[in-house]
C-alpha cells in the first residue's frame, strides 16, 4: 500500500466510503443532518431577453422584473458564454469571443492605466509586513519543528503508494463514520451468513468459510495496523516534542503550585498578625456609628411621635402658622429620614387631616376676625386690633395658598357697610319723638324726616363711613405689608440660592483638583475599607447607599438651585412673620427634626412671586370696592329720599348744602382711597338734574307771570339792586346776603346805574337780573350742572325775549294787561330793558366759561344766538318808533299846501308831534340813540315833504312859492334843533327839492 501526495496522515481504504481521488480522509455527511437549502440549478439566460415566464424568484438574487422593468441594470446585459465562444459564423475558433458583438474587425488593443486607480507599490504593504513579520517568524520555527510531509525524500512518496495500495483493499464499509456492528444491516454486510449452512450442523465447507472470514478480517486489520504504525513512525518527532512539552509542563505547574502554597502561607501570617485586629477595629467604629443612628433614629421618632399633642398646644393657643411649620416639617421627616416605617404608617395621612382641619380653622378665625373688626363702635380709634393674630393668619393662609381669604373680608365688608347705616337710623330715629320706631318701616322712617333731620343723619352717615374707610384702610395696610415682606423674603431667599449654588459649584471645582492631586493615598485607604467591608460581608449595601444619598442630595441641590435661577416664577422660600411665642414654641419643638427639613420645606409651600403680586393688588382692589360700597350705601340712603320726591322740592340753599355735603364727603374718600368713585356722584347728578328741571320751571314760570303783569312803566329802582349791579361791576357774579329790615333806609332812585349809563326798566327786568344771579350761583355751588344750568339760562332769556316781543311789539299787552295803546314810551322802555339785558350777555358768558372744560366751550354759542336776536328786537323797536313817525308825517304832509300863512299849519302840527316824541323817549334813551332816532325821523320827513313838493311843482327857483317853503323848513329847523340834546343836529335840509340834471 502506498501514500499519495498530499494525503491525510491517516491513511484509509481505497473501498472507504469517504474516500476521494487524493486520498484525503473526508467525513461523509449524514444524510439526515445535511442542510436542506440548496439553490436550485438556472441555466444560463439567453442572448436575446424574452418575456417574463412568472417563474418563482424567490431563491434569486436579481432584481424584480415588475418592480425594475424601467430601469437598467447590469443583469440586463445577458451573454449566452458557450453560444459565444462556439460561433457557427467564425471560419477559425478565434482566441477573442468579443468579436461576436463588436465584428471580425476587433483588435486588441493598448488599454491606457486609469488615471483614477492609485500606482500600488511595495510600500503600500509594509505596515501589514511589519504587523505579520512577528506572526511568520513563529510560523517558521513551527515549520522547522515538525516537517511538511511534502518535503518528504522521494522513496517516501513511493512507500506512500505502496501503503495505500494495500490500504485500497480493505472494504470501505470499515471507513464509514456510521460503521456499528449493532445495526443489522452492517453486521450482515461484515459477515455474510448466507455462505453458511442454514441446517443447524457444522460441516467441512461452513468450517472452511469461517476460517477463510477470520483469515480474511484478520488480514484487513493487521493492514490498517501496518499503516497506522507507518503514519506514527512518519510523525514521531512531533509525538516525542509534545511528550517532552508535556513533561516540562508539569514540572512547571509543580513548581507553580509551591509557590502559591508559599504565599497562602505568608498571606494566612499577615492576616493572622496584622489585618485581624485593624479590621476588628473598624468593625466596632462602625458597629458604633450604626448604634449612632440608630439611637438618633428613635430620638426621631419619639419627637415625631410628639408632633399630633404639639400641634394640639398650637392650636389651643391660635399658633397656626406654628402648627402648620411643625406638620409640613413632620411630613418631610416622614418622607425621607422615617420612611418605611410600620407604625407610623397612618401618621402621614392624620397630618394631612389635620392640615385641612387647620386651613378651615384659620378660615374661620379670619372671618370672625373680620367680623370684630369692621363691626366694633366708631368711638373706638381706627388702628388695628390685634395686629399679631392678624399678620399670623395672613401668613398662614398664604402658606396654604387660601388666596381667597380676601373674598370673605370682602363678604364682612359689605356686611358692615350695610350696619353702618342701619345703626345710625336707628340713633337718628332714637332722637325723634314723632316717629315711631315699632311701627314704621325701616324707609319709611327716613322719609318721615324734615329735610334737616334727614340732612343730619346724612351728615352722620358721612362721618362713620369715612372712620370705616379708615378702619377697612388700615386692615388691608397690614395685609399687605405682610404680603409685600413674604415677597421681598422670597426674592432675597433667591438670589442666596443663585450665590450659594455658584459658591457650591466652586468648591466642587477645587475638591475636584484637590482630589486628582492626592488620588492615590484616597484610592488606597477606598480599597483598605472597601477591603474590610469585603471581608466581614457586613453594612456594604449601608455604606455603599449612603455615599450615592450623598451625591445624589448634592446634584439635586445644585440643579434646584440653577432652576430657581433660571425660572422667574419659581417658589420660594417664605417669610417668617408670626408671632414671637410660637417661633420660641416651634423651635423647641422641631428642636429633635433635621435641620434641613425646615429649609427644604418653605420652597414649595408659599405662593410663586406672581400668586404674591396679584394678591397684593387684589388688597388695592379691596380697598377701592370699600370706596365704592360706602357710595352704593350712600346712594341708597339718597334714592330712599328722593322716592317720593322730596329731594326735587328742596330749596336752593337747601340742595346747595346737600351737594356741597356730598361733594365734600366724595372728596374724601378720594384722598383716603384714591379712587374714584362714580355712583354716588351719579346719584347726586340725577337729582341735581331734577332740581336744575324744577328750578328752571319756577323761574320761567315766575317770569312769564311777571311779564303777563307788566304794564311796561318805568319803574323805580330799589337800592339792593342797585347793590346788586354794583357788585356784578366790581366782579361778584354772586347773591348778595340779605340785610336785615330797617338797618339802612336808602330811598330808591328813578335809574339803574350800570357802568356811567342810566337804564330806565321795568321791574321784570330788574327780578330777571336777580334770576340770573341765582342761575350762576347754582353754578358756583353745584359745578356738575354747570351746562344744564347754562342751557335752561339760554332758555330763560329767550323766553323773555320772545315774551316781550309779543307783548310791546305783538301789542299782547292790550289784551293781556287791559292797556288802551303801545306808545312810543311803551316802546322805548322795552328797547332799554332789551339794552340791558345785552350788556349783562357777555359777563354771563365769560362766568360759565370759566366752570367748563375746553370741549365743553361749543356750548357758549347760545349766548351769541341770544346776542343776535336781542339786538334784532332792538332793531325792530326802533324801526317801529320811525314807523310811527313815518305814517304821521305821510297823514300831515299829504294836505300840505304852498300858501300864507307861514309856518303853515301841517308844519306846526308836524313839529308838535316830534316833539311830543322827543318828550317820551329822551329821558328813556341815551343821546346818541335818540340822535340817531331823530336822523332817521328826519330822512322820513325829508322823503315825504320832496314827495309833496314834487306833487305840487313847487321847484329850488327862487320864486315867490319858493320862499314860502323855505320859511316853513325854517321853522321845521327852528323846532327841531331846539330840541334837548338835539342842538347840533345836521338836518340837511336842501335835500328836499328835486336836483336839476
């Protein structure tokens, strides 16, 4: 038997079932554990693609012919290779199979390097030659060691094919890795029973076949035997070298096992001498710490224990900002030094009970608080009871956040408010005999009342309103000056965080470094205690949570301390305004708790810094409701007055008072709240207008009686009049007090002096005057009805105008007042009371225009509309007093004749009747008005005597008729110009002949 080339040491039977050609041993595979997964066959694809078949494609790897139908890939570019290389076409097999494509013209060609492709040279491979160089020298001595077989002498090679030769005939059914004798197959195959006899005896031939069998196996295994023995004679320096490896091997780890021997020994001393009383040491140091805690553990809970009788105390003695300091501290305690705790598992669930027990008691105690206060007498001051049991409520509540504690005060405010007025009825009513109480209604009593009784009670009304103001006033300045310190607190607890957090992360820094510099003596006295912890196998779950609590409480400050930072709104910590007692009571009690459980606890328990700005604002708020409450109450006590009217019945001087009183009364509740308060002002408006409707109403109608009286005579002036135009002139747009009867008897005089001039009037026009001084003193007392007092003046005034008109020029004084005919007097005096009138117009005006605002002013055009229509009514009268000269003269001249006697007679009846004109108004009319009168007369006379001169063809020629006219105008001159105030009149006379053209 011989040794192929590049066989397997162990050399197997040619008839071996896993033999192959190279006599290589090869494991057969089991039929039953071979893969399943093998690829189906494809035959190469064709030249020319065709159509999907919609064959399966599940086992390819190619792309999806639905899906990349549209799109060119390189498996598009299909070549059928053995078609290609056996081309029918080509003469000769040619050595290029490109030529089928591209034609017989294809060469060869030079293929340029790509410029793209790096020059790869040896220098690209000496970093992998120096990482393997190591790897290949190790590899080398290996090779040296034991020799390849294929470096074998070449008598080798041949005694390998020998071996193998003989090898071949053992049955490969031997070399099978399934070969077992127990399956019957097998067994029938390595001895075939059928050669023997089937009877039952041994005869010569099954004997010999038996023989032949055991000669037969025998001969196979001393076969194999031969090559095994071959194959360890080819390897046996590989065999001797792992041997004496092995050998060496051992001896080393005998050596090894000494030494370790040795060094437990040594290991045991050290421990035994050095480490056991150290670690005792340490042990009992943290046996005591343990005892430690745990001793503060139980003070702790005795403490907490004594948390439910402490608060009891508090509360017994109204401590609630005590109280609720010692449960939140409690809490907290529970929460993290307590936890877990079984028998105090209920305790958190009974202060949280209690905390709402405590809210609605302090609730409570506030709305009784506000109760006493607001109610208490007036005779009392107005400082602030009890001012500590009110800052400690406040306080209280705003660490509960009970923001709405301002919505009861705001309840009892009104409350009180209502009392107030209650009370003082009541004391009114007390001190009045002729009201009874009993049986008259709460109302009812204020309208029974005089106005001076009820403008008393008013009055009282008034001042306790304004003591409650001042009262409510200083009651909220506590509040919020509580609120404002809790604010302020909570802004200076912020910036001691922001500092403390950067004074934090500082330090850290240095430890930091500090640290890194001494890392190694911490490092080795960490694994000493780690060491000893280790090896009792005690408290390290203890130590070990510890320091992560630690760590953990330092990150959590610090990152709480940058949000509170960053975050504008965040809470903060509160302020500690209670009383002094229960700061004393609550230290000694919380005097066992942690220490950072009370600085831990005000950050998330007092209201952020907006919750505290807006309930500083809503005590201003309060404060203007109390404004506006103490007016709405007012305004009651007024609209129940004025319900049956009493109020539009009031005297001036009575309404004066009545709005000066509330006027005075609203001014200080303005400075005492600085508000602004509209319904009691409103209250009083609707009434001023009532009064403003009433008083013009009498007045009109006063007027309108006086002028239906009026006989239009001059009448005399009495001397308080003259007073009261005298001090209009002096700038006192005012009514003047009266004097008492008899303390000056001054006789009146015939003229109203106004400013150097005389006015003869009537006496409507003087009780005018005083009208409207009473209208602008309404103005002066009552500012808010300046323009309703304006307008209704406006009216006044027209009303006389048109009034007058109709009775002197209408003549409605014949039917009205029996007179038998309007003379030129009649007319004249109502010219000059119209006159006087005009002259007062722009003083009125000037007086309102200094009580309006500057939007107010276009109402100042009435007084011009009425300017307007006076002096046209004065203009009417005059063309009336012309009118009537004008039809005389028309009457006289029309029989007017150029004949002796001179002066005619139509020209002495002519001057008599001018002056009987002259008589009646120079006395009325001021010279200049009667001059101009007389001018217009005589233009009239001038008219119709040209007229009746050019009737009569009487000409300027100097002829006898001529000079007879001149002597009647003459005399006309004569009579006229000797007239009083009349001298030096330009009568103009030529005027009267017809001028030549």
């Amino acid at each position: 038997m011989s040794s192929n080339q590049g066989s397997s040491p162990i050399p197997q039977s040619s008839g071996g079932g896993g033999g192959t050609s190279d006599g290589l041993f090869r494991k057969p595979r089991d039929p039953s554990m071979a893969p399943r997964h093998y690829r189906t066959p494809r035959s190469l694809p064709d030249v020319c693609p065709k159509e999907p078949t919609g064959e399966g494609r599940g086992l390819c790897d190619g792309p999806s012919v639905v899906a990349d139908q549209h799109r060119w890939t390189v498996y598009n570019s299909k070549v059928n290779l053995p078609a290609a290389l056996n081309d029918p076409r080509l003469a000769k097999r040619e050595s290029d199979f490109f030529t089928k494509t591209w034609g017989l013209d294809f060469t060869e060609t030079d293929v340029m390097p790509s410029f793209y492709l790096p020059n790869i040279t040896r220098e690209h491979f000496s970093s992998y030659l120096q990482e393997t160089a190591q790897r290949e020298k190790i590899h080398e001595r290996c090779r040296n060691i034991c020799p390849n077989k294929d470096d074998l002498t070449v008598p080798t090679i041949n005694n390998h094919d020998k071996a193998r030769a003989e090898l071949e005939q053992v049955p490969k059914i031997f070399m099978k890795p399934e070969f077992v004798l127990n399956d019957p197959a097998t067994f029938n195959a390595v001895l075939p029973w059928s050669h023997f006899s089937v009877a039952g005896g041994k005869n010569s031939r099954d004997v010999a076949s038996s023989r032949l069998l055991q000669e037969k196996l025998s001969h196979y295994l001393d076969v194999v035997e031969v090559s095994i023995a071959r194959q360890i004679s080819l390897r046996s320096d590989a065999f001797f070298h792992a041997m004496s490896s092995q050998h060496e091997l051992q001896d080393r780890l005998r050596e090894t096992a000494d030494a370790v021997a040795k060094l437990r020994a040594r290991t045991a001393a050290i421990d035994r001498v050095m480490c056991r009383g150290p670690l005792r040491a340490l042990r009992d140091a943290l046996t005591r710490n343990n005892c430690v805690k745990l001793h503060n553990k139980l003070k702790l809970m005795a403490a907490v224990h004594q948390t439910q009788p402490t608060v009891q105390l508090l509360l017994s003695t109204s401590e609630f900002v005590g109280a609720l300091e010692l449960i939140a501290t409690t809490k907290e305690v529970l929460q993290q030094e307590l936890q877990g705790i079984h028998s105090f598992r209920h305790l958190g669930s009974q202060l949280c009970e209690m905390e709402r027990l405590i809210d609605k008691m302090m609730v409570a105690d506030f709305s009784t608080y506000a109760q006493s206060d607001l109610n208490r007498p007036f005779e009392e001051d107005s400082q602030v009871v009890e001012k500590d049991r009110l800052q400690s409520l406040v306080f209280g509540l705003l660490r509960q956040r009970k923001l709405d504690f301002l919505d009861i005060y705001s309840e009892e405010m009104i409350r009180a408010a209502k009392n107030v007025v209650r009370q003082c009825v009541v004391k009114s009513v007390s001190q009045i005999s002729e009201i009874d109480a009993d049986t008259v209604k709460f109302h009812e009593q204020m309208r029974l009342m005089t106005f001076h009784q009820w403008f008393d009670l008013l009055l009282d009304i008034f001042e306790h309103f304004i003591l409650f103001l001042k009262r409510i006033k200083a009651t909220l300045s506590v509040i919020r000056n509580v609120v404002l310190e809790v604010l302020d607190s909570s802004q200076r607890s912020r910036l001691a965080d922001v500092s403390s957090a950067t004074n934090h992360s500082d330090n850290r820094t240095n430890e930091d470094e500090e640290e890194e510099e001494s890392g190694g003596s911490a490092l080795h006295s960490g694994e000493a205690e780690l060491a000893y912890l280790t090896h009792e196998g005690l408290f390290i779950s203890d130590a070990l949570n510890e320091a992560e609590q630690r760590s953990n409480a330092a990150a959590h400050a610090q990152t709480r301390a940058q949000t509170r930072t960053e975050a504008c709104g965040s809470d903060s910590a509160s302020a500690t305004t209670e009383s002094s007692s229960s700061r004393e009571h609550n230290s000694n009690t919380t005097s066992s708790l942690p220490i950072g459980g009370a600085a831990a606890l005000s950050e998330d328990v007092m209201p952020s810094d907006l919750e505290l700005g807006r309930v500083a604002n809503n005590v201003q708020e309060l404060l203007y409701t109390a404004s506006d409450v103490s007016h709405d109450r007012c305004v009651k006590v007024l609209m129940t007055r004025a319900k049956d009217g009493s109020l539009e019945r009031l005297s001036s001087s009575e309404f004066v008072c009545l709005s000066q009183a509330v006027e005075s009364f609203v001014k200080d509740t303005e400075e005492l709240c600085v508000r602004r308060s509209m319904s009691l002002r409103g209250a009083l408006q609707s009434q001023a207008n009532r009064f403003v409707q009433r008083f013009h109403e009498e007045r009109k109608t006063k007027l309108s009686l006086l002028l239906d009286n009026e006989r239009w005579k001059q009448a005399e002036v009495p001397a308080e009049f003259q007073d009261l135009v005298d001090s209009i002139a002096d700038g006192r747009i005012t009514l003047p007090e009266r004097k008492p009867t008899g303390s000056e008897d001054r006789k009146p005089s015939e003229f109203l002096c106004v400013d150097g001039q005389k006015y003869a009037v009537v006496g409507t026009v003087l009780l005018l005057i005083r009208m409207i001084l009473e209208y602008c003193q309404c103005v002066n007392d009552i500012p808010s009805i300046t323009t309703d007092i304006l307008t209704r003046l406006a009216d006044l005034l027209k009303h006389f105008n048109s009034r007058s008109c109709q009775l002197v020029l209408g003549a409605g004084a014949l039917q009205v007042v029996g007179l038998k005919t309007i003379t030129t007097r009649n007319l004249a005096l109502a010219s000059r009371c119209l006159q006087l009138v005009v002259h007062y117009i722009p003083v009125i005006r000037a007086h309102f225009e200094t009580r309006l605002q500057p939007k107010q002013y276009s109402i100042l055009r009435h007084f011009g509309h009425i300017t307007k229509d006076y002096n046209d009514h004065i203009s009417e009268i005059s063309a009336k007093l012309v009118a009537i000269m004008d039809s005389m003269f028309e009457k006289a001249l029309s029989k007017y004749e150029v004949k002796a006697p001179m002066p005619s007679a139509c020209l002495r009846n002519v001057c008599k009747q001018m002056a009987k004109m002259h008589e009646a108004i120079c006395e009325l009319l001021p010279e200049e008005q009667t001059q101009m009168l007389f001018l217009r007369i005589n233009a009239s006379f001038k008219l119709h005597l040209k007229r009746q001169l050019a009737r009569l063809g009487v000409v300027n020629d100097g002829g006898p008729q001529n000079g007879l006219v001149m002597v009647d105008v003459a005399f006309y001159s004569e009579n006229v110009q000797a007239l009083r105030s009349l001298e030096h009149l330009d009568l103009n006379m030529p005027e009267i002949w017809e001028q030549k053209r």
